[in-house]
C-alpha cells in the first residue's frame, strides 16, 4: 500500500528595498562689509620762546641814560637843591638873627661857602648783575585725537535646499508554497 505523500514546496519571500539618498545643499553667502577709516584730528599749537635782555641799568651805570630819566633825574636834582637852599638860608638867617648868640656868624657862613666841593663822578664799569635776562623756552603741545573706525556689516541668511531621502519597498518575489500529493 502505497501512503500518499505530500509534497510541499515553499519559496521565502524577498522584499527590495530602493533606497534615496537626502540631497542637502547649504551656500553661505558672503556679507557686504564696509570699513571706513577716518582721519585722526591733529591739533598743534607752538609758543615761540622769548628772550628779553634789559640792560637799562648798564646804561645807568655808564651814564648813557635815556632822556626821560635824564629829565626826571635832573628834576629830582632840583627840587633837592631847592630844599637844601631853602634849609641853608632858613639856618643862615636864623643865625644872623640870632647874632648874639651865635659867636661870629658871618665868618661862618664865609668859610662854608668857599670850602664847598663839587663831586666829580668819573663813571664806573657795570656789573654783570646790571644786564637782566629772562628766558621762556619755546613750547609745543600736540592734541591728537583718533577717530574710531566706521564698519558696516550686512550679512545674508544662508541659503538651505534640503530634499528629503527615501525608501522604497517592494516585493522582489512573493512567498508562494505548493501542495502535491503523490502516490
């Protein structure tokens, strides 16, 4: 006696799969800058030195002075005089006034008036303490003041493409299985 067989037969089924790289593209573009440098400002101010020589009193001293203190000289001179025979006279005629008093008074004021001496002023070499000298050195004062630099940046978004990936699937051979009976 013959048993039936079966018989199976079975293929496995096979999935494909196509897959799609994702495309990313990203661009930065460049920012426009502008960069502007301003002069720096530059102040100078120079003070010029100065020299003053006063020799006035050398001038005195050698006896060349100049005619405004000559006159005032001369006019101190004067009234000094003055005042001197104004007190001379007023003392002489006190004492002629007062003749009994005064033991001979005329014979006095005789020998007074011949034994007077005139001072003879020869001049004299002057010091060196008469020339007078100031000095102010010259001066320079720089201001400099910088100016700060004027940038302006205008940047630009990036540009950004992006295609997704994907994945297909499909069936690269389906399952089947088959049946027989043999026998």
């Amino acid at each position: 006696m013959r048993i039936p067989q079966i018989r199976m037969e079975s293929q496995a089924g096979k999935i494909g799969l196509a897959t799609y790289q994702p495309i990313q593209k990203i661009e930065q573009p460049q920012a426009d800058i502008t960069i502007e440098q301003p002069t720096a400002d530059l102040g100078i101010t120079h003070r010029p030195s100065r020299l003053t020589i006063d020799q006035t009193l050398a001038w005195d001293n050698l006896d060349l002075k100049n005619v405004f203190k000559r006159v005032e000289e001369s006019a101190n001179k004067g009234f000094q005089a003055a005042m001197e025979f104004i007190r001379r006279e007023s003392q002489e005629g006190d004492e002629l006034m007062n003749i009994a008093k005064v033991k001979n008074p005329i014979a006095k004021q005789a020998s007074r008036a011949i034994s007077k001496e005139t001072p003879y002023d020869t001049g004299s070499v002057p010091s060196s303490e008469s020339v007078q000298i100031d000095y102010v050195p010259a001066s320079v004062d720089i201001n400099v003041r910088a100016n700060k630099p004027q940038i302006q940046v205008q940047a630009h978004k990036p540009i950004h493409e992006y295609t997704p990936g994907s994945t297909d699937v499909y069936m690269l051979q389906y399952p089947s299985l088959k049946i027989d009976v043999t026998g």
